[in-house]
C-alpha cells in the first residue's frame, strides 16, 4: 500500500477538526500554501505545487494546484465534480470532508465530528434540525463561537445583530423566485467576503427560517453579487440558477440546489 501524504487547506472548524484527526491517529500532514503562508478560502485551489515522491500518494482536502499528479486522492465538497459536492443535509456525514476522511482512514466518527461536519455541509438546515443525529443548539453555539474567534466579538454582540436581522427579515419586501417568497435584502450591502455582517444576516436567515436574497462583495474580486441563502427550496435554487438569475443580468452563477443555496456576480 502507498504512503498517503495529506495536504490540508484553509484554516477552518472543520479543517481543525481532520488535522486533529490526523494528529490523533499518528498521520503526518502539511498545510497548503501560496507563496510560502498558508492558503486562505480564496486561494485554495491555486496552491503551491508539491513534488510527491513516486511510492507515495497524494491526498488533497480542499485544496489543489496545476498539475496535480493522477493518482491523488480528492476530499471536498464545495466544487463541482468533488465527492460530496451535491450530497443534501440528509447525507451530510458522507458528504463532509470530515466524513470523507473516516471513511478513507476506516474511523468511526465520534458525536463532535459529526457536528463539526452538519456545520460545514449544509448549516441552516442543521440548525433547522434536519440533520440526523445532530441537535440545532449544539450548531447554534459553534456558530455563535466561530463567528467571536473570527471577528473579535462578544457573543452579545453576536445575538444582538442577528436578532436585528431577524426583525429586519421579518419586515423586508419580498421577491418571487420561482415558486417561493424570498426576502429581498439586496438595499443594504454586507461588506466584502464573510464580513461580521454577512456572517449576522446568514445566521439570523437560518434561524428564522427565512430564504434571504443578501448583496455584498467577493472576497477575492473587487466584483459585487447577489447570495441567496437561508432556508431556500432546492426549486427555488433551480430558479435562480436558471432563469431569475439570468433575467437580472447576473454571471457567473454558481449554487447547490441540495444545499439550499446559490449566487451570482452582478455584470458591470
């Protein structure tokens, strides 16, 4: 059997996770980079080439460079054409790169991991309930911590901007995207990437069970879009996809209708 040397990507919860994982069952690993620093969600799949001895097998989790060797070994699912890329919350273990790496290490997952992997797959229905096994609180408070670690804030701060939005969802105007009322939210801009803001609006969406049409910037380009997320209907995911979003003059459309979301770049 080849030796399999495992590449990490962007710093996350689950990420922390499979290097725990890793750590715990005495398997090295190395973290990805650009330009010699660690790879960030936005460079991820541009990484640093990596020269893998001929005895040896390439195993990438989310991540990948040019000229990947044939023989690797792919763990993700936020692409296309990934394993768990189009796997919905009722298969979200198997469809986690968490998941994935038990099954290719033959590990059992313990309760945390399969929290760990509800949260990263498909958040706003396990925080709806609607992942076997995992209860909405224990997503809710890794969330509420998550979003401290990554913007210095109090959990009051947190709960306070995220009930500001709820009410703020709760009275916004509504916009028919195929057969499904969606709050439109497109008048107030949430920053560029995962901004405190757009982070707020996405949790409160989940939380009220609200499908929200939110407008911010990219992390990467200076390009502006339009997010649907929330609780939105995988028809209504298809809708956009296929036609609402085309009709408003958006391009490069991406989304999961699985996964309850999508998005489109609005053209200059």
């Amino acid at each position: 059997m080849a030796i399999q040397l495992f590449l990490l990507g962007a710093d996350d919860p689950e990420m922390q996770a499979v290097e725990r994982l890793l750590a715990q069952n005495g398997i090295p690993f190395a973290y990805a980079t650009v330009g010699g620093v660690r790879a960030t969600p936005g460079n991820s799949y541009r990484i640093d080439p990596v020269t893998v001895p001929n005895e040896c097998e390439l195993v990438v989790i989310e991540c990948a460079f040019h000229g990947m060797p044939s023989s690797t070994t792919t763990i993700d699912h936020h692409r296309e054409g990934d394993p768990g890329f189009a796997l919905g919350p009722d298969r979200f273990w198997e469809a986690s790169s968490i998941g994935q790496l038990h099954a290719l290490l033959g590990l059992a997952p313990g309760p945390d991991a399969r929290v760990v992997a509800a949260f990263d797959h498909c958040f706003a229905a396990a925080a709806c309930g609607m992942c076997e096994g995992v209860e909405p609180e224990e997503i809710i408070h890794m969330r509420v911590s998550e979003m401290s670690k990554e913007t210095g804030r109090l959990g009051s701060d947190i709960w306070a901007s995220v009930n500001d939005f709820r009410c703020a969802f709760t009275a916004a105007p509504e916009v028919m995207i195929g057969n499904q009322r969606v709050k439109d939210f497109r008048h107030q801009h949430l920053g560029k990437g995962y901004s405190f803001e757009y982070l707020a609006a996405q949790f409160a969406a989940a939380m009220g069970g609200f499908a929200v049409l939110l407008r911010h910037g990219d992390h990467v380009r200076s390009a502006e879009k339009y997010t649907l997320t929330g609780y939105a209907e995988k028809r209504t995911i298809i809708a956009f996809m296929e036609s609402w979003g085309p009709e408003q003059g958006l391009v490069r459309i991406f989304g999961v209708p699985q996964r309850g979301y999508a998005g489109g770049f609005i053209s200059r």
